[in-house]
C-alpha cells in the first residue's frame, strides 16, 4: 500500500505542473491545441487526485457496513474518471470546431514546442511506473490513471507534430484539427476504462489466465477428491473472490476433507494475490468401491466408471 500510495502523489504532482505550464503556454501562443492538452492534463490531475483517495479507501479492512472489504471504490473510481475525461474531450471539441473556418494568429511555436516534448516524456516515465505498481499490486485505480497519462503522451506528441507543421507550411488550420484528433483519443481512452471498469461493478468472473490457475491446483489434488462443481469467480478493485464445491469420498473423516481444502486454498493464494478462496466440501452420494476402500483406509485410487468420468475436473457432481 505504501508503494500504491507514493506513486499517486508522484502522479498529482507530475499532473499539477504539467497543467500550469501547457495553460501558460497555449495562453500566450492562443493555441486551441495546446490549451486542449492543459484541459486534458487538469482532467489527469483530478483523475490523479482520485486514484489517491481510492487507494486508501481501498486498503481499509472489512467492517460492520462492507463485509467483503473496500476493493470497488477503485473500480469506482476508474468509472468517474471515465467519465471525466469524456467531458475533457467534448469540451476540447467546442472550443476547436469554430477555429476550423477562421485564421487565427498562433504565437511562440517554439516554447509550445517545448514544453509538448518535455510533457511527453514526464508522463512517459510517470505512467510507466503507475503501470508497473499497478499491475503489481492489481490495482484498476492506478491503471486507470496510467492510462490517461499514456494517451497524454500520445497527444502531446500529436500536438508537437502539429506545431511542427503549422512552423513549416503556416497553415493554422491544424492546430483545430489536431485539437479534434486528441479529443477523439481521449474518447476512446474513456470508453475502455468505463468497459474494465464496470466488468468489476457488475462481478464479471475472473481473467481466463486467473481460473487457469485455479484449475490447475485442483488438478494437482484431483486424487484426494472425486471431482468439483460450481466454480466461481469474481473480483473488487484488486481483490479477487473464489467459491466452488468439491465432492469427496462419502466416509472421508471431516478433519482430512478439511485439510485437503486448507491445502487447496493456500497454494491458489501463493499463486494468485490478493485471492479469497472459499470451498464448501460435500460428501459424494455413491457407495461405490472407492468410498468404501477410502474408508478402510486404503489407497484412493478410482475404481469405478462413475468417478472416471466424475474424476474430469468441472464434470458432473458425483452427487447429482
């Protein structure tokens, strides 16, 4: 947490002096593009600001109120900052639409210039490091707002090319023009934050590569149990849940059951982070030959056609 919590205050901090120097410039030059650029990096500093207070809000433990912990206020937060940079975009827009059918005098090419080479290279290295904590630590929060100062990188440079061009051919037309196209980033930006975001929110199951892994463990201990049914996952800002049901032997004693779930769900935890496992054992309902060498205490190897196909992780319950 403290790691998640210095890269956000690196983040506001980078944020806050980019602003006030893109506002700066793009008000001396009278520049659509650069001023758009300062929108978009007031819209990142507010972003910044709320990853911060998710962060910590997200590290708090469970209580009487949140009984499954804080994890979806980041998830939260990534839909509000969504939001608010869809509203940088449509305002960048408004302001550029009217320069597309006037000339407009553009002053101080080169400290524009400037100061989009050096936005883009602070935000570079500032969303690389918001990237590599935050998929160490899975956070959405702090993924989130290295994406938005990913697509700030991007349109800086659109902005620099475009102060480029205007220097070499004077028409200022694309200064409006490279305002649109930095708009139309920020849109699509928004849109995927909103769609990762909201797959947390409404307890999409985990990634294919996360039930991989569970899968794999449960096939590691498949001879200490018949088989295991109705597996589900779900995550919360960088917490991720687990249940699922697994049948064992009908005479298996409840301490061994139990311990073969504690095993379980310990190496799913040293394998996945931030991972709550919980498993409901149930004895299978069959007397087969296997249940009952189980119980004389000897070796538990499938004996019977029923569990050879139950034996097929996620097949069905050797109970039903």
């Amino acid at each position: 947490m403290n790691d998640k919590i210095k890269v956000a205050h690196l983040s506001i901090a980078s944020n806050a002096a980019l602003t006030l120097g893109k506002l700066a410039i793009g008000i001396t030059m009278n520049s659509v593009s650069v001023i758009s650029e300062a929108i978009h990096s007031g819209l990142d500093l507010i972003a910044a600001l709320i990853a911060f207070f998710s962060v910590r809000e997200s590290a708090k433990p469970a209580d009487e109120r949140h009984h499954y912990g804080h994890g979806k206020f980041e998830n939260v937060a990534g839909i509000t900052e969504a939001i608010l940079i869809l509203g940088a975009a449509v305002i960048i827009i408004h302001n550029a639409y009217p320069k597309l059918f006037g000339r407009t005098e553009i002053h101080s090419l080169d400290m524009g210039a400037a100061v989009m080479g050096i936005s883009a290279v602070v935000n570079f290295l500032v969303s690389r490091k918001l990237f590599n904590v935050g998929r160490r630590t899975d956070s959405p929060a702090l993924e989130a707002d290295a994406w938005h100062l990913l697509t700030d990188v991007y349109t800086s440079l659109g902005v620099l090319a475009g102060i480029v061009a205007i220097k070499i051919t004077g028409l200022t037309i694309i200064d409006p023009l490279i305002a649109i196209g930095v708009s139309l980033l920020i849109f699509n930006a928004a849109i995927r934050l909103i769609r990762n975001s909201m797959q947390s929110i409404l307890d999409a199951r985990l990634p294919e590569a996360d039930e991989r892994v569970i899968k794999e463990v449960l096939n590691k201990y498949s001879p200490e149990f018949v088989e295991f049914h109705k597996l589900r996952t779900r995550k919360a800002g960088s917490q991720r849940y687990v249940d699922l049901h697994l049948v064992v032997p009908g005479h298996m004693l409840i301490n061994k059951a139990h311990n073969i779930c504690d095993q379980i769900e310990e190496e799913i935890s040293d394998r996945l982070s931030g991972i709550h496992v919980l498993i409901h054992a149930e004895p299978c309902a069959l007397n087969c030959s296997d249940c009952r060498q189980t119980a004389a205490g000897k070796s538990n190897s499938v004996s019977c056609e029923i569990l050879d196909k139950n034996k097929l992780l996620g097949g069905k319950p050797g109970n039903k």
